[in-house]
C-alpha cells in the first residue's frame, strides 16, 4: 500500500514536472490531466470518493477537454 | 518507512504545488501558466483531503444497513474541496476564454511580449 | 538569475509549511467538526453519504456560492467570446462515421448515467456536480460527432435559470416553513438510505445537476466558438 | 442667530447665490456680488466692540464648532470686507468683458466669507476648516486667467498644502493633548504644556502660517500667485489673504499661547522662537526688496514688495512689545490698503493697455490715465513711508520698538528695506507713469467709474490714516490691550512713547515748510526744455524706440552688479525638489513592468519574505 | 425582523433570472441591478436598529455554529453591506446608459454577482464561505474588466486572472493550514481558541492569507494588478472595483487580523505596510499621463491610507479609516463615472486630451472636481473627517513611529494634492482642444453623479451622522471577544 502510494506520488509529481517543460502544450495538456488521474486515485485511496468523482470528471476530463479545445484556437507549440 | 508513510501525500501536495507556482513564475506562455495554475490548484484539493484523513478511516458514507461505530474520515475537507475543484474549473476556464482571445488580438500569448500596461 | 530567485522563493514556502505541518500530523484525529457531522449527519439531515449532508445540509451555503460561481463563469465566458465573436462560423471537418454514431449511441447512456449521480447524491458517492460534469461530458461527445449540434439556447437559459432559482426559492422556503433560517429543511427527513429521503437535499442535487449540466456545456460551446 | 453666525451665513448664502444668479446674466451677478460685498461690510461694521462666543454647529465629530468675535477678530473682519468690496466694484468694470463672470464672482465671495470665517472662528477646527476652502478657492482663482497662471496657481496650492498639513498635525496633537480645540479654552491650557511641546507647536502652526503670509524660506509661491491672478483678486490676496498668516501668528502666539510666555523667556542663551521670527521677518524684509528692483513686470514688482512688507509687520508683531505688536498690526493694514490701491492701479493700467505690464514697454501714462497715476503715487508713498502717509506711522512705529528695544541689526535692516523700497517703486512710478509715452498708446482712455472710485477711496484712505493714525490705533490699542500688555497713549494725531512723541500735526507744518522750500528752488532755477522725440539727436537714423526710450532698462548697471547675489535661491531648490520628486516618482512606478510572472514573484516574495524573517529571527 | 440573509439570496435570484428576462424581452434586464440593489439599500436601512442592539446572527440551514456557516451582521458588515448597495445602486443607474454595446444582460448579470460577492464577504462569519464569496467577486470582476474585449481590457483582465488565482490558492492554502490546526473553519470559533496554540505556528497560514487577501485589497507588493484591471475596465466597472473590491478585501484583511488572529504585534508592521503602500500609489499616480491609470493608482495609495489607519487600531483611527471607506467609495466612484464621459468625450484617456472639458461638459467636470477635493481630504467634503479622524487618532495614540508614519501619509496628501489638481486645472484653465463627439452625459449619469456629490457634500457637512454608526462599527471590528461571545 505505501509503496503504490509512493509510486503514485512519484509518477504524479514526474508528470507535473514534465507538464512544466514540455515545449509541445498539447503534451503538457496530457500530463496534467495524468497528473489529475492520479491526484484522483490518491483521493480515491484517502477515502474520498465523492472527490475522486469530481476529480476525475471534471479536472481529468472536461479541464483537459477545454484546454485542448483553447490550444486548438490558439497555437500548439510555445514558441 | 514511517516517513513515507506520514509525508508521502504531503510532499505530493506541496510538490504539486510548487511545481504550479514555478510554472507561473518561469515560463512564459498563457496556457502554460494556466496548466500551472491547475497543478497547484490539484495540489492545494490534495493537501485539503491529506489534512482530513484519519488513518484507517472509511469513506463517510453509510451503508444502508447501519454502519455505525465505524471511523470515518473527516468530511469537512471533502466538501470543501469539492466546492474548490468547481471553482478552479471555473476559473480556468474563464482564463482559457481570455487566452483565446487575446490571442486575437496578438497573434501570441508569450507573456513576454503581452505588456503593454506598464509602469 | 530568475530562476535561482524563485527557487528560493518557492523553498522558503516549503519550509514556512513545513513548520505548520509538524503540528498538523497527517492520519491524525477527526476534528472536533468531522466527527459531530459523521455522529449526528444522517440524523439531522437524512442524507446516508455525509458529505453530501456537509455540502448541502450544513454548508449548503457555499454550495449555492459554488453555483453561483459556475453561473459567473458561464455567463463571463459567454461575454468575453460571444461577444468579441466576429467571424463567421469556421467549416469543421466532417467527423468520421463511427464517432458519429457511437456518440449518438452513447449519449442518451451518458446523460442516464449523469442523472444518476446526481439523483443518488445523497446516497452514494457523486451529486450534482459530479453528475453535472458527466453531462456535459456527454455533450461534447456530441460536438465531437455531429459538429453542428447545439445546445438550444432558450433551453439553456431555462434550466441555468430554473435550477439557480429553484436552490435560492427552496432557501427562502426554507426561511419562512421552517425554523426561520435560510435553507432550513422543511420536508420530511424519510428513512436515510432510501432515495426519497433527506428532505430537500435530492431536489436541490437535481437542479445542481441540471444547471452545472447545461452550464458545463455553455462553457464547452463557447470556448468552442463559431455558433448560430 | 447672532450676529457671527448671520455675517457668515449671509457670505457663504451670498457667494452661492452669486453663482445662480450669474447663470443668468452675468452683470446682474456681478452687482449682486458688489452688493453682497457691501452689506456684509456694514454688518461687520455693526458688530463693533462685541465680544462674545457662540457656538454654531454640534454636527462635526462630536466636536462643537464655535465663533467668537473680539476686538483682533473685528479689526480684521473689517479690513477684509471693505477691501473685498472696493475689489469687488473695481472688477465691475475689470472683468466685464471676461468669460466666466459668474465664477469669478462666486470664488471672489467664497474666499472672502471663508477669511470672514477664519477671523471669526472660535476653534481651530472651524478655523482649519475656513482655511481650506479659503486656500482652495483661492487656488481656483489664481488659476483663472490660465496661461501661466495655472503652474502659479499649482505652486500657491501644493505649498499651501504643506503649510495645511502641518497645520493638521498641529491640531491633532493639540486635541490629542487637550482633548478639546477651542482657542478660548486652549489658551488656557497651553500654558501648561511643557516647554517642547509648545515649541513643536509653535514651529508646526509656524510653517503654515509662515507659508501664508510668505515668510522668507516659505514665500516662493507669492510672487507667481500675485503675478498671474486677475487684478481685482491680486488686490484681495495681497491686502488681506496673505496677511490671514498675520492672523494667525497673532492667534497662535499671543492669544493662545500667551504674550507672556511666548516672549520673555529670561536668562535663556537659545534664541527664542520670536527672536527668530523676528530674524526671518529681517531677512524677509531685505531680500526681497532688492529682488523687486529687478523685476520688469509691474506685478512682479509688487509682488516681490507684498513679501517684503510681509516682513515689517512679522518683525514689528514677533519683536513684541506693545508699540511693536500695534505697529505690526497697523502696517498690516496700511500694507492692504496701499499694496491694493497699487494693485487696482496696475489693474486700471492693464485693462486700458489690453493687458500690458511690461515696465519696459509702458511709460508717460499719468496724463492720459490721471486717476491710476494719483492712486500710483498715494501707494508708493504709503509703500515708502513718506510722512503723512499712513506707511510711516506704522514704520516709525517699529523703528521705534527695535532701536528702543535694543536690537540695532534689526532697526538697520528695516531701514535697508526702506531704501530698496524706494528705489524700486520709483522705478514702478517712473516707468509706468512717467517718461515717454510709447506712441501706441496714445489713444489711451482714462480708467473707467467703477475703478477710479475704489482707487480715490484708498487714496484718501492713505492720507487720512497718515494724518489722523489715532483713528485705527485706538481699535490696535484695544488689540493690544486684549493680549494683556501695556496699553499704548494714542491721541488722534499721533502716539506717544517713552522716547519721543509722533505727531502728524508737528510733521505736518515741517512738512509744508519743506516743500515749499523745493518747490521755490525748483521754480527759481530750474527751467526745463522740451525735446522732441525725432528731433536730429540720432542723426538722421531711426530711433530704435525700445532701447532709447529711457523707461527701458531701468537700472541696468545696478542690476549687474547685484543681481549674481540676489537669485531667488529658496524658488531654485524646490523647483530642484519638484523635479526630484517627480523624477523619483517616474522611477518608482517602473516597478510595475507589465510582465505577470513579475508580478506572480512580487506576491510570492512578500509571502516568502515574511516567512524567512519568522523562521531566521522569529520576531513576532 | 426581515431576515439578513435575504441581502445575498434576492439579488443571488435576481441575477438567477435575468437569462430567462433576457430571451423574453431585452429591454428589462438592464432594470435589475438597480431593482437588487434598491431592494437590498432599503433592508440595510431597515436592519439598522436591530444591529445596534446587538449583532444579528444568521444561522444558515437552521444549524448552530461552528457546525452550519453562520451570517455575522454586525454594525460593521451591515455599513458594508449598506456601502455597497449605495454605490452598487447609484453605478447601475449610471450603467443604464453608459453601457450600450456588448452583451448587456450578461453585463447585468455579472455586476450584481459582483455585489453580492462583495456583500457576502463583508456578511459571512465562515472561513470558507468567504473565499467562495471571493471567488464571485473575483471571478465576475475578471469578466467584467474584460468586458469591452479590447486589447487593454483582455490583457489587464489575463494579468489580473493570473494574479488573483495565485492569491486565491495563497488564502486556500491558509485556510486548509487554519483547519488542520483548529478543526474548525468558523471565525468565532478560531477566534476562541486562537490562544491555546502555539503563536508561532499561527504565523505561517496568517501569512498565506495575508497574501492571499492582500491581492485582492492591493497591499503593496501584491497590487501590480490593479493599476491595469482598473483603468482599463469600462468606467463603471472601475468605479465598483476602486469603490467595493478592494475596499472588501481590505476588510477581510482586518477582519483576520483583529477578529480571527486577534494578534496586537503585527499592528506596527501593518502600518508600515499601509505607508508604503501609500507612497508607492501616490507616487505613482503622480507620474501618470493617463487618467484613469492616475485614478488607479490613486486608489492604491487610498489603501494604504486605510490600512495604515486600522493597523493604528485605536478606536478613533479605525473610525476614520471606516470613514474614508466610504469617502473613498463614493469620491473614487464618482471620479472614475466623470471621468468615463470625459473620456467618451474627448476619445482619449490622456490628460492633456481633457483640457477645456470644464466648458464642453459643466456637470461632469464640476463631478470630478468634487471627487478630487474630496479624496485629498479637502473640507467641506467627506473626505476631510476621515483624514482629520486618523490623524487625530494617530497623533493621540503617539509614539516616534507612528508619528513618523502620519507625517509621511500627509506629505502623500501632498502629492496627491498636486496630481489632482493639475486635473482639475487641466479641466478648467487650460485651452481646449476641440473635437471627440459632441455628446453630454445623458440624464442617467447625470443623476449618479448628482447624487454622488450631494452624498459628498452632505457627509462633509455632517458627519455625525455617519459617524455615530461607524463607531460602533469600529469597535465591532475591534472586539473579537465580543464576537466570539455572539456568535457561539
């Protein structure tokens, strides 16, 4: 248990970290929506499933469904 | 071990953090910032529901058959940060209907050159 | 140069929480509030999942800000974009054939089961939020299939309208039936862990869901762009 | 109500009026406002010899707003009204072709119900309160005739902010130490506090009251303020606005913090805080008058002497005894009615020259403009001190204090002043009246009614007070009287000290006998010729009219040889500070550069800053 | 006894429908806000002597505190509460005709949102419920000053966007440290037992929501977003976010400081904070050429005033500083309406494009002369009883620092004197330069700006009135014991 956490923990902050220098948005996009999969596992595991929920759908889902929709009107690439 | 145990969802959520707030404070473009303003928002929801965890809780919901005497976790938190993630969503995506539009207006969202309010 | 500052910056934030958290050990005790709303939620509010009695039982408060957040959110959106929307509606690509029917096929499933969250608010896990999310989840599979399906706009604002009056009449119901307070539940509790329990709570979950829906959804179609 | 309370109420009702009257018609307004300006004159008149307090509003902060009327308030009440009033009827005619009428008038009554209301205030929160829209109104008027006269008018309302705001500091600490703001009351109390206390005090009302009356270090706003307004308002700001800083030099040394211990403080090696008024007032005197000599703006000119004149009246009212306060308090008056005949002179000759000033371009208007020239004459007279003119029984006064009262560097100082001042005005007298007349102006009218009346009315005012000076020392001796000094012998034709008696009547006969003298001498032996302008004394050549006209350049090679020691240091180093300022300011606002991420950091140094001096010196 | 709550819940309605109003008929929406905000002017009133009886509180959901969200209407969140319905009525009667493109109802919409944000802040007695309240106002504020959709508008409204989310996770991270250490998330309660912990680790989430908070109240570090949001918004905007935004997060400010926290120490750095928040504004105020900017920073420095007058925290310099609350919302206010039809006017926000302005546009003009006398603290207009009340204040309560500091905060008048009345100057006495449209404010406007400066004239001449009130409102803010006993 405390080691998948550890895992999970790590994973999440690796994504966040890439999410911070990847030079393609969309790529970041992807990793902060795994960085908000995870977050909502980790709420999941804390015993908050209504959070999870809500993790899931609506930062997962729907926060990366907007982010891409405003790359897509925008431009891909930082220049 | 203990360690691990008592600081891994702690340094998740402060890691997330601030990795948020370097984001804002070193890169340059709009959606970046807001991608970062959404790990720390994440990061902040996570430290909220660590803080009311207790260890070998349950999830506050009763079964339909009684459950009581069972320790639950503490729900304040899980409310709290239910209310918090709508508010982020909301937030970001107002900050994602300006971006689209700025970009209208600069062609870019490199915030390097997006000044011309200064001084 | 700039990088060195704000890594001092952000390690001196580290080690200001730090400090706090050594008084704060994680796993620890429930609150004094966590645990009076675990002993005596499902009696005072009739809701078998405690943290929607939290949500909407005894901070029903800050759910109706949390709404109206949402609302501001939309109608700000809608503001910035509709407005400042000068060109004509961009061509779109013609989706693929089994985008369009598999997302014909799975939205009415999608909308079921979003309704679903948030009718069982109060029993299980999810609500109005969640099952709001879902919703409009299930409408931009929609946008994805046939590009040019809209949400119709007189619907839209009924149900915003309806759902946020709905929460703020049953508030003021609330004020005057029962016990003089604002969101006061004044129908019968019921048997917690039935679904036609926990008093006002299902009702005001409804219309979270079907505001949250359909602004979730407003949200999506103006970031989108280029409509009617 | 009583009889405060309806002068005020019918100064502030009339100025309102004033102004929805000139909406309409702007001569109606106009003689409304003359109107007002002189029935507030006679009720002011009317309430000779009262003394008593009334309390006329309980409504600001649980703080009751009084007025009171005594022998001071009333002499200068007086003063202020009927100067205001002969302004007024001069402006009939100065500002009637003029845009904004209406708001002229309006501001002109405004500012002359809020002097009213300083003099008549019984507290100092009244008082302050007076005094800001007084300042304020004031500021508006200056800057009426733009142009320059906008950067004169910022100068005149951010220094007199300063002198406001110490003000303010005075009038918290002494509420916060007193617990009330009543003069009467504190001039009771103030004699307790201790020796520092009442020196900051005294050094903060100082400064505001020193940038009023334009006190040396504190004067640079004066000249451009006098300068730019429109004439019939400079007559009101140099006769008795400036002088509100007298009033309160008066108020603040002697009716609050009592004659007593204000002035003998003996033993004491420091020099005490009148003796360095008294200092300021000396300097205040010399400096100026000499800077005047090179001015070639009419105004300018006068202006420069307005501060000069300034300080007679500190040195005579900071010296400090009986006859020095009475003189001080009577060349304040004197000062008012010759500095704004020659003002309304000034006024009469701009309004027929379409403006003109320029002392090098005007010249030989006494025959065209008789009336300005008379009321020139009588001004520089009373200015100079010629005997029988009001200014030399109050300077004699004065002299008279300093050498009795053994302070011979004063006495030397004032007389410089004296000389400087006569040089100068000659150069006013000469190269406006005098002289050629430039061929452009020779169809120039005589100055119109409304503005010869008021400037025969100060004329004879000059003489009469110069003659019979018993008449307004008797109300002074009464001033004096309520400070509780000595009282002064004033008989109608003069005073008497204990060094020697002023008689006019004396003065009078040798006088005349004097003049009579010269007069013969001159008839006897002196026959001029008259020259014609072309005649061949250039040899055929066009005149260059300028340089040849003898009014120009007046004084030149005085000029080079002063003028290296006279710059206007104290007008350079706060232009200098202006600057500075203003550039500090363009430094400071880079801080905000536009770039969010800064912005972000600025947020989270604060934040971290706060952290990293908890966690490394834990101070809280 | 009408209920407090219904101060937040019937404009909450209100703007709940207004999309229904709009697809109806166009023409009403715009009819709302001052319909909500009349209504709530006229309940405020009505509350005025029940809450000086004693506060009122508001037990949300029938559930006693700590354990429901409570409403404290005391004297001081009912003067709020009252402020903003004032100035909220006043600026919607001007909007009815200054806004006229864009898409009105969403317009309306979001300015009574803002209101009510604004309101619920300055009512609630819950942590959390405060930062909802805040995420209203802030959010429907960065829609709001991107509402024009200009190049300006968007680019403040981003920067503002950025700033203010940054400061809002500050404040939720104080919040969630405030609850891990207290178990509970009610003010009163954390009040009560603020003295059973260890000071030292208080610091820390004090911190966080100091600069949470001090974004919204433009604190000095944390302001940089001010300038740009308010002089770039629609001119009616900038005079609710000058007038109310920020007022209210200096509210909260004080209300952690003095209620919640309870700590004296930090008192003299607050002060401190407070003058250079000052200096900073006015100076830069000074060096602008844009008006609306120069108002902007202006209100900056009115800030600072504020807070350098509660952190005085003597009874009569928090009256004063409440006193210039409200001279500030209504002289700032008034500035910013005449200043949007000087602008309109002349087609510039430059100074020196507004020369001669005092001919063309009597009315306005003369508005905004009002307004700058009354912001330097000129009597007879409001804003010298609050400036004469904290330098009253602050001389009484005395020491070398506090002087030094009340010396500073006038030279600022000073300054601030000299950029003011250039303006004016600039209006009246100097030539004009034709050109611009040739319209006049319409009556709508004209009617805000009259009222405005009769409320001016009115509290200058008498403020007693206000005052009497605003004691008890100071000393409400100043005793948490009080607090903590009605609440609990």
């Amino acid at each position: 248990m405390i080691f998948l956490v550890a895992f999970l923990v790590l994973v999440m902050l690796a994504a966040a970290i890439a999410a911070f220098f990847f030079r393609d948005l969309l790529s970041a996009v992807i990793a902060s929506c795994i960085v908000s999969l995870i977050a909502s596992i980790i709420f999941f595991l804390l015993q908050a499933p209504d959070v999870a929920m809500a993790e899931a759908s609506i930062g997962a889902a729907l926060l990366t469904a907007i982010l891409i929709i405003a790359i897509r009107r925008t431009g891909r690439y930082e220049e | 071990m203990t360690f691990l145990n008592e600081y891994a969802f702690y340094i998740g959520a402060f890691g997330l953090i601030l990795i948020g707030l370097l984001t804002i404070l070193l890169r340059h473009h709009l959606i970046k910032l807001i991608i970062g303003l959404s790990i720390m928002e994440t990061g902040i929801n996570l430290f909220l529901i660590a803080i009311g965890y207790i260890s070998r809780g349950t999830a506050p919901i009763f079964p339909v058959d009684g459950g009581a005497g069972t320790v639950m976790v503490d729900p304040v938190p899980q409310a709290l940060v239910l209310t918090a993630i709508v508010i982020g969503v909301a937030v970001l995506a107002m900050a994602l209907g300006m971006a689209i539009r700025l970009h209208g207006h600069y062609g870019t969202l490199d915030m390097r050159r997006i000044k011309e309010l200064k001084w | 140069m700039r990088v060195l500052l704000s890594l001092a910056v952000v390690a001196v934030l580290a080690a200001g929480i730090v400090t706090v958290l050594r008084d704060v050990p994680f796993g620890g005790n429930s609150s004094r509030l966590g645990s009076h709303f675990v002993e005596n939620g499902r009696e005072d509010t009739g809701a078998a999942n405690i943290v929607t009695s939290v949500v909407l039982g005894y901070r029903g408060f800050d759910t109706l800000g949390e709404v109206t957040v949402l609302f501001v959110a939309a109608v700000g959106l809608g503001a910035l974009l509709v407005a400042g929307e000068k060109n004509a509606p961009r061509k779109l690509e013609k989706a693929s054939m089994v985008l369009t029917t598999g997302s014909r096929f799975l939205f009415p499933l999608i909308l079921l089961f979003g309704a679903y969250i948030f009718i069982h608010g109060h029993l299980t896990p999810g609500g109005g939020f969640q099952g709001g999310a879902i919703i409009a989840s299930g409408y931009l599979l929609v946008y994805l299939g046939s590009r040019d399906r809209r949400l119709g706009k007189n619907w839209a604002a009924s149900i915003e309208t309806g759902g946020g009056l709905t929460f703020v009449l049953l508030g003021l119901a609330g004020l005057t039936a029962a016990g003089h307070w604002f969101l006061s539940n004044f129908l019968p509790l019921g048997v917690p862990g039935q679904l036609l329990s926990a008093g006002i709570i299902p009702i005001i979950y409804v219309a979270i869901g079907l505001k949250v829906g359909v602004e979730l959804t407003g949200v999506i179609d103006s970031l989108m762009g280029g409509t009617e | 109500m009583t009889g405060v309370e309806i002068i005020l109420a019918a100064a502030f009702a009339g100025a309102l009026l004033t102004w929805f009257i000139g909406r309409t018609s702007s001569t109606a307004g106009s003689a409304f406002a003359v109107a007002v300006l002189l029935a507030l004159t006679a009720l002011v008149a009317l309430l000779h010899g009262r003394v008593y307090e009334t309390v006329f509003y309980r409504g600001f902060l649980g703080l009751p707003m009084s007025l009171r009327t005594d022998s001071l308030s009333w002499f200068f009440a007086m003063a202020t009204t009927v100067l205001a009033a002969l302004s007024g009827i001069f402006s009939l005619s100065y500002m009637k072709d003029r845009k904004n009428t209406g708001f002229f008038n309006t501001m002109l009554l405004l500012v002359n119900a809020a002097m009213l209301g300083v003099v008549f205030s019984g507290d100092l929160l009244s008082f302050f309160i007076f005094w800001e829209i007084m300042s304020w109104s004031t500021f508006l008027l200056i800057s009426f005739n733009r142009g320059q006269g906008v950067n004169a008018g910022l100068k005149y309302i951010v220094m007199s902010l300063v002198g406001s705001m110490a003000m303010l500091v005075g009038i918290g600490w002494l509420l916060g130490a007193f617990g009330t703001l009543n003069i009467a009351r504190l001039s009771e109390l103030i004699p307790s506090a201790s020796g520092g206390h009442q020196l900051v005090l005294l050094l903060l009302f100082g400064i505001a009251f020193g940038i009023k009356n334009a006190v040396m270090p504190l004067h640079t706003w004066l000249p451009d303020a006098y300068t730019e307004a429109p004439s019939p308002f400079t007559a009101v700001l140099s006769g008795m606005l400036t002088r509100m800083g007298i009033f309160g030099f008066l108020l603040i040394l002697y009716v609050m913090a009592g004659a007593a211990r204000v002035l003998h403080s003996p033993g004491s090696t420091v020099p005490t805080y009148n003796v360095v008024l008294a200092w300021l007032g000396a300097v205040t005197i010399v400096v100026p008058t000499f800077i005047a000599m090179l001015q070639n703006d009419a105004k300018r000119l006068l202006a420069w002497h307005g501060i000069g004149q300034g300080g007679y009246m500190i040195l005579g009212m900071a010296f400090g005894t009986g006859m020095g306060l009475a003189g001080g308090i009577f060349h304040t008056l004197n000062h008012a009615i010759y500095i704004v005949l020659l003002f309304m002179s000034v006024g009469a000759v701009q309004h027929r020259t379409g403006g003109v000033r320029d002392l090098n371009s005007l010249g030989g208007l006494a025959r065209k403009m008789p009336v300005a020239f008379i009321g020139a004459l009588m001004g520089i007279s009373g200015l100079i001190g010629v005997p029988l003119t009001n200014g030399f029984v109050s300077k004699w006064m004065i002299y008279r204090t300093l050498i009795l009262g053994g302070a011979p560097f004063l006495a030397f100082a004032a007389l410089i002043g004296s000389w400087g001042t006569i040089l100068s005005v000659y150069k006013f007298l000469h190269n406006v009246f005098l002289g050629q007349l430039p061929s452009k102006y020779e169809n120039v009218r005589s100055s119109p009614v409304s503005m010869k009346i008021p400037i025969l009315v100060l004329s004879f005012a000059i003489l009469l007070f110069g003659i019979l000076p018993g008449l307004p020392l008797k109300v002074i001796d009464g001033i004096v009287v309520s400070f509780g000094l000595p009282s002064l012998d004033v008989s109608l034709w003069g005073i008497a000290s204990e060094a020697g008696t002023l008689n006019t009547v004396n003065l009078f006969a040798a006088l005349a006998v004097g003049v009579l003298v010269v007069l013969a001498f001159v008839r006897i032996l002196g026959r001029s010729e008259r020259v014609g302008q072309d005649s061949n004394y250039s040899a055929g050549c066009g005149v260059p009219r300028d340089r040849y006209n003898y009014t120009a350049r007046y004084y030149d090679p005085l000029f080079r040889m002063i003028s290296p020691y006279l710059k206007d240091f104290f007008s350079t180093l706060y232009d200098g500070l202006a600057r500075g300022i203003g550039s500090l300011c363009e430094a400071v606002r880079m801080i905000y550069t536009g770039y969010v991420s800064s912005y972000v950091m600025y947020i989270l140094l604060f934040i971290s800053a706060m952290i990293f001096i908890h966690l490394t010196w834990n101070p809280w | 006894m009408v209920n407090p709550v219904l101060l937040l819940a019937v404009p909450m309605g209100l703007a709940f429908t207004v999309p229904v109003i709009e697809r109806i008929t166009g023409r009403v929406s715009r009819w709302v806000p001052v319909a909500a905000m009349l209504f709530n002017l006229v309940l405020c009133v009505r509350l005025i002597p029940a809450v000086l009886e004693g506060p009122v509180i508001v037990q949300l959901g029938g559930f006693v505190p700590p354990f429901g969200i409570n409403l404290y209407v005391g004297p001081l969140g009912l003067f709020f509460a009252g402020l903003i319905a004032l100035a909220g009525l006043v600026i919607s009667v001007y909007s009815l005709t200054y806004i006229r493109t864009g898409p009105l109802a969403r317009y309306h919409m979001l300015y009574i949102l803002l209101l009510v944000g604004a309101t619920g802040v300055a009512l609630t007695g819950d942590l959390f419920n405060l930062f909802v309240f805040f995420e209203i106002l802030c959010i429907s504020s960065y829609a709001l000053v991107a509402y024009n959709g200009d190049r300006a508008g968007l680019e403040s409204s981003v920067k503002y966007l950025i700033q203010g989310s940054v400061g809002s996770s500050m404040l939720l991270v104080g919040i969630g440290m405030l609850y891990g250490i207290f178990g509970t998330l009610n003010m009163a309660d954390i009040a009560r037992s603020v003295g059973m912990v260890d000071q030292g680790v208080l610091f820390v989430p004090l911190i966080f929501m100091l600069g949470g908070l001090g974004v919204e109240a433009a604190i000095f570090p944390m302001n940089a977003w001010l300038p740009d949001a308010h002089s770039s918004a629609p001119s009616s905007i900038s005079a609710v976010l000058s007038g109310i935004a920020i007022e209210v997060g200096l509210y909260a400010v004080a209300r952690m400081v003095f209620t919640v926290f309870g700590i004296s120490d930090l008192f003299l750095f607050l002060a401190f904070l407070g003058v250079l928040t000052l200096l900073i504004g006015e100076m830069c105020a000074f060096a602008q050429s844009n008006i609306k900017r120069m108002l902007a920073y202006s209100s900056i420095g009115q800030i600072g005033l504020i807070l350098f007058a509660l952190a005085v925290a003597s009874g009569v310099t928090v009256t004063g500083g409440l006193f210039q609350f409200v001279n500030h919302t209504f002289s700032k206010g008034l500035l910013f309406l005449s200043a949007g039809y000087l602008i309109y006017r002349s087609g510039s926000m430059e100074i020196s494009s507004l020369q001669g302005m005092g001919r063309r546009m009597p009315l306005t003009s003369l508005a905004f002369t009002v307004g700058s006398f009354s912001l330097v603290g000129l009597p007879p207009f409001a804003g010298f009883p609050g400036k004469f009340l904290i330098v009253r204040g602050a001389l009484e309560r005395g020491g070398t620092v506090i002087v030094v500091l009340t010396g500073l905060v006038l030279l600022c008048t000073i300054l601030e004197g000299a950029y003011f009345f250039r303006v004016v100057q600039a209006l009246y006495f100097r030539e004009g330069i034709s050109g611009g449209s040739g319209e006049r404010a319409p009556a709508a406007a004209a009617v805000a700006m009259i009222l405005l400066m009769m409320l001016i004239l009115a509290l200058g001449a008498y403020p007693q009135f206000a005052e009497t009130f605003l004691r008890s409102a100071a000393s409400d803010l100043m005793g948490a014991v009080e607090h903590v006993g009605s609440v609990l």
